[in-house]
C-alpha cells in the first residue's frame, strides 16, 4: 500500500492497517508526505465498540491512531513493514544530491587537494546521516506506539468484555422486571376476571330470582283467576241444577193433579 500525499494526519483513532490472517507476509505501507505527517490522538468509542461488536467485527488496532502491518493472531506470516517519507527526510536527500552536483572532481588547495569536494562529502554525509536519523527515530517511535498498542489491547479486550456484561447483566435486570410486571399484570387480569365473574354470578341470580318471582306472582295471579273461574261455574252448575229440578218438581205436580 502506497500513499503519497502533501499533508497526511491520522487523528482520533485514524489508522491505516495491513495484517496476514495465515502464512502469507502482511502488506507494507509506503508513506510519502512531503509536508507533513501527523499521528496523534485515540478513539474514544473503540472500548464500547470492541464490547458492542467483537473483535471479528472491530478491526481497529487498538484505540490509538497509527499505521500497523500486523500479523493476527494465530496466523504463521510475517507483519508487513512501513516506510516513512516525510519532508525532512526529502529534504535531507534533496540536499545531497545537490551538494554532489556542486562537486568539482578536483584538487582545490595545494595542501589539503581536493578541498572544495571535501567540504561538499561531509555536508552531504551530514545530510544523509540527519535524514536517516530522524527516520530512525520516527520508525523506532512507530515501534514503540505497536508494542504500547499491543501490549494495551488485552487490557482494551477485557473492558470491552466488562462492558459487554455490565449489559448483559442489565439486560437480564430488564427481562427480570418486565416478567416480574407481567407476572403483576396477569395477577391484576386475573383478579379482575375473577370479579367480573363474580359480579356475573350475582347478576344471573338476581336476574334468575326476579325472574322466578315474576312467575310466582304470575302463578298466583293464574291460580287466582282459575279459581274464580271454577267457583263461577260451580255456581252456574248449582243454579242449573237446581233449575232442573224445581222444573222436575213442577212437572210431577202438574202430573199429580
């Protein structure tokens, strides 16, 4: 991987990352900025990210920013390696090229001979040596940053495993209360069915008693009537009885005389 750019900042967490997962080598990084590089800062939401997600989801290598060519683990390949070209590297080389165009090839002093290129191979030895000492450096500091980052990670995991059962722990919490409200709920449901039922119940046997008591009176009215109705015939047989037989009496009168 090759980034050639004026101005390259990886800030907050930012990285450029290559990794081998098996045997093979992991990708190098190429970095050539000719203004400026800037590596700084972390990522404040890796922690809750890694514990949200997992670590086959979050890639991340850690929270800090940087560049990485790691190997994962259990892989048997080697990590990649990063080059670094920022300006003063540049410069230092854009110095000694022109220096070395300045040189003569030539004796410039009868004492010390070839003064002139002399002169121009220590400032170009000075150059290099400058150029190649910072990128040491920058390279070493890289270093540091991985073996910081990597000896930083386990501990990154394990507050993301805290994390993950903090919420795992509020989630059966959660679950606990809400089977705990429906447990209330249905009792609640349950109670007020059972009142319903009641309340039904004494519904019925009123609505069963008036009922009943309509019919008790309707009966008694019925009896009532029928019997009114009996003793008037009774007395019509009685009237018609006696009629029949005060007409018998006066047929056998007429009879005997």
């Amino acid at each position: 991987m090759s980034i050639n750019a004026n101005t390259f900042e990886a800030v907050n967490g930012g990285q450029i990352s290559t990794a081998t997962f098996s045997s093979g080598q992991a990708g190098n990084i190429t970095l050539n900025a000719s203004d400026r590089i800037l590596i700084t800062g972390t990522d404040s939401t890796y922690t809750n990210r890694l514990a949200q997600f997992g670590e086959e989801i979050v890639g991340n290598q850690g929270a800090a920013s940087g560049l990485f060519a790691n190997s994962a683990p259990g892989s048997t390949g080697n990590g990649g390696n990063i080059f670094l070209q920022p300006r003063a590297i540049a410069l230092g080389e854009q110095k000694a090229k022109e220096w070395e165009s300045q040189k003569i090839h030539r004796d410039d002093s009868v004492a010390k001979g070839p003064l002139t290129d002399k002169r121009l191979d220590a400032r170009i030895d000075a150059a290099r040596k400058v150029a190649k000492q910072f990128k040491c450096e920058l390279i070493n500091e890289a270093n540091n940053q991985a073996c910081e980052l990597q000896k930083q990670k386990p501990e990154d995991i394990k507050i993301a495993r805290d994390i993950a059962e903090q919420h795992r722990q509020q989630a059966q919490t959660l679950q606990q209360h809400t089977l705990e409200n429906l447990s209330g709920v249905e009792e609640q449901a349950l109670s007020q069915l059972t009142e319903a039922q009641v309340k039904l119940t004494e519904t019925a046997d009123q609505s069963l008693q008036s009922t009943l008591q309509f019919l008790h009176q309707q009966e008694t009215v019925q009896l009532q009537v029928l019997e009114g109705y009996g003793q008037r015939q009774i007395l019509a047989i009685e009237r018609d009885a006696q009629r029949a037989i005060a007409e018998l009496q006066n047929g056998v009168s007429e009879i005997a005389t």
